[in-house]
C-alpha cells in the first residue's frame, strides 16, 4: 500500500517540503557516487550510532568527520538504497506539504528536527550499546505522519495497492492509512525484537509518530484545529 496523492488544498507554497527533499535527494546522489569503502565510511561517519553518542564506544580518527552529536542530524539525510530514498520522499510529497501549510515554514523545520531527534532516541535509548549506525529520513517524516492524523485524519488520501501482477488506486481516510501504518510498526517492531545486525528502524518509526502527535499542538498554528480520529462526538442536547 503506497500513497501518492491527498485531495487537501494548501494555501502556501512548501519550499521547506520541496527543500527538504532536494537535499536528501542531492545526498542521495553524492552517497551513490562513491566507491563502494567510501560510501561505508560515509555511513559510519554521518549516520548516528548509538554506542558513539552514548560515549560507549569511539569512531575510528579516520571516521570523525563532525562531532558525534551533529550526526543526530546528518542521518536524517542519509538513505541506504533507491527503495529507502523513494518511499521517504513519497511520505514526505504527499503529507509534508499540508503540515508545512498548518505550522508555517520556520515551525515546520524546528518541528521536523525535533521529531527526528525524537526517533533517533526512541531507537536507541533502548540499546546504547548498539554499534550499527542509523541512517534515513523516516524517523522525522514518521513526525509528519502523527502530526497529519490530528490535523486531517478523514482526508481523502489516493493509494494503490499491488494484487499480483494488477496495480489497483483506492481512496481512503487519511486515518485508515496512516493508522494502518502505524500499526504495521508496531507488528513489525515486535517481531524483529532480539534480531542482531542491521535492518529496518522500527523503534525510530515508532518514536518519531508518537513525537509528531504529542508535539502537534504546539507547533501548530492558532486557527488549525486539530480532530480526533475514528471517534465522533455527539453531545446531548437539552
């Protein structure tokens, strides 16, 4: 299931949206430039390692390339393949642009990093040992995606969904999409729990959307209210 389109108009122009995608995108590039050792070190030097920023473990002198506490924030640029660049850029084309709308610019940068900060955390709190370095722009777009589910959760999100060979296109509540997401973190987190080596992120995920629904609120602006998915309220009347 992959969403590629919300019929939710904007009243602004998302050029931290649009910015945030041309960096990743442009690191993207750079990362697959290089020889194969050096792309390595890249991931070594800029992606966040748990055991390096919990002062366990140190960088070898050659992969120092910041402070250990800058690369909470140059993971967020990093992508390990096409699949894990494309399906980030996706989430954040389709979702990040009415969030952006709702914050205005400047909160949605701080908003962005912060939730990212948040889900590097989420991830590694749980093991400061760890040694194996995270990279990717889910955790902070996993932000975005709570944020969206307070915001708009009944708009109408167009996915499309691959049965066997057939591509069919469905439209759906944004909360049955983002909800869905969410508890396919959930699952998937349970059942890699005690697997070694490197993977997918979950924890990262996980802690990133929950950061974007607990922060939403204060980033948001004045007049954008936010709604509560999957419950109706029906007061009585006297």
């Amino acid at each position: 299931m992959f969403p590629i389109h919300d019929e939710n108009p904007i009243k602004i122009i998302p050029w931290v949206t649009y910015t945030l995608m041309v960096a990743c995108i442009g690191a993207f590039l750079w990362q697959f430039s290089q020889s194969a050792e050096a792309q390595n070190a890249i991931v070594y030097a800029l992606g966040v390692t748990p055991a390096v920023i919990f002062d366990h473990r140190e960088l070898p002198e050659n992969l120092v390339w910041v402070p250990e506490y800058v690369t909470v924030f140059t993971s967020m640029f990093l992508h390990g393949g096409w699949m894990h660049l494309i399906g980030n850029m996706l989430y954040l084309w389709v979702f990040g642009n009415n969030i952006e709308s709702a914050m205005g610019h400047l909160r949605f940068i701080i908003f962005y990093v912060v939730c990212g900060v948040a889900a590097v955390l989420a991830q590694a709190l749980p093991d400061t040992d760890s040694v194996v370095p995270m990279i990717g722009a889910s955790g902070a777009i996993s932000g975005v995606l709570g944020a969206y589910l307070l915001l708009y959760p009944r708009a109408r999100v167009t996915i499309i969904v691959p049965i066997l060979i057939i591509i069919k296109t469905f439209k759906v509540p944004a909360m049955l999409v983002l909800g869905g997401w969410f508890v396919m973190q959930l699952v998937s987190s349970a059942m890699a729990r005690g697997q070694e080596g490197g993977g997918v992120a979950f924890g990262a995920h996980i802690g990133g959307f929950i950061a974007g629904m607990l922060l939403v609120y204060f980033f948001k602006r004045r007049d954008v209210q936010l709604q509560i998915p999957f419950l109706h309220f029906h007061p009585w009347k006297s």
